[in-house]
C-alpha cells in the first residue's frame, strides 16, 4: 500500500514539474463578437455598396504585450446590404448569397488566420494571413492597429482569387457600365 501512495506522489511531482517548465505561449484573448464589426464597401462603375457580415468566432494572440496570431471566422449567411432598401436590398443580399458570388449555401463561412506578424510601430502591426472564400484559400496581407481592447484593420479583397466571377471585368469582356470592380474594402473593427 505504502508503495502505491509513493508511486502516486511520485507521478503528481513529476506531472506538476512537467507542466510548470512548458513555455507559457502567450495570452489569447477571444474577440467579443457582438460588440465587434465587420464592414465591407465594393465598387462598380456606376457606384458601390456597402454592407456587414457577422463574426462568429475570433481570437487575437499576445506574446509579452505584442500581437502575435489571430484567428477569425465569418459567417457568411449573415451578409447584408446597408446602402439600399425594400425590394433592391432583398435582391442585391439574395445575389451576393448565391453561387454567382459567394456560394453561401455550400460556403456558409470565410476564415482567417494569422500566419505572420510584424511590428510596423508603437501599436501598428503588418499582418500576413490566409484567407478562405468559397473553400479557396489564397495570403493577404494587411495592417492593424490595437489601442487597449479594441484592434483595427482595413483590407483590399482581390474578390477573382476566389473564384468570384460574377460581373468582373478580369473574367467577362464588354461588360461596360455594369462591370464590378474585383477588389472590395473589409473594415474590422474588434473589441477583445
């Protein structure tokens, strides 16, 4: 008997010792998604949209005060229109929702993860990440900036890396004024 409590002493110093010497990481700090936006604006020659998306998850990393990762995922059923209403608002969501953009009844989520960050000043960071849209995962690269629980990015999106065709002059020829310009902004804005 006395032999199992020294093999059980044994095994609880030796598992405390074990995980007391792991590195400590770095401290996550999970995004507070209704608090958090996420904005885009895309262009055409006649003028442009705007509109929201929904956060469903996200994270950013600190390693010693600095950012160091992040994560986020997007849920793409919850894109709107804020720039129209009634009818054409009903119409412009029901087409960005379909296989003509982003195939959101197959693709019902985008994704992002850090996979490089650099410090670009006293809370600016150039972050490079890999991004997924419609099961296509392409590097973009950005910047944010963190003030206390609150970050900050803004994003060009090349909407063609991503097999959304629809309107683009890179894909279609003579399409005049109802071209869509391929790149659209994202505006982040998170409160961690």
């Amino acid at each position: 008997m006395k032999k199992n409590y020294l093999v059980l002493a044994l095994a609880v110093i030796l598992a405390f010792t074990a995980s007391a010497s792991e590195p400590i990481d770095g401290e996550k700090k999970e995004v507070k998604t209704e608090e958090s936006t996420v904005t885009w604006k895309a262009y055409k020659v006649t003028g442009s949209h705007t509109g929201t998306v929904n956060l469903i998850d996200g994270a950013l990393m600190f390693d010693e005060g600095k950012l160091s990762g992040g994560n986020f995922t997007v849920d793409m059923a919850s894109l709107i229109s804020t720039d129209l209403e009634g009818e054409y608002k009903g119409k412009l969501e029901g087409h960005l929702k379909s296989d003509d953009f982003f195939g959101v009844a197959t693709h019902p989520t985008s994704s992002l993860v850090f996979t490089s960050v650099e410090a670009s000043g006293k809370n600016s960071y150039e972050v490079t990440g890999d991004l997924t849209i419609k099961g296509t995962t392409k590097p973009i690269t950005f910047d944010i900036s963190i003030y206390g629980s609150k970050a900050t990015a803004t994003m060009k999106i090349d909407r063609a890396e991503y097999d959304v065709r629809y309107g683009s002059g890179s894909f279609f020829d003579n399409l005049g004024d109802k071209t869509i310009y391929d790149e659209f902004d994202m505006v982040v804005d998170l409160v961690f």
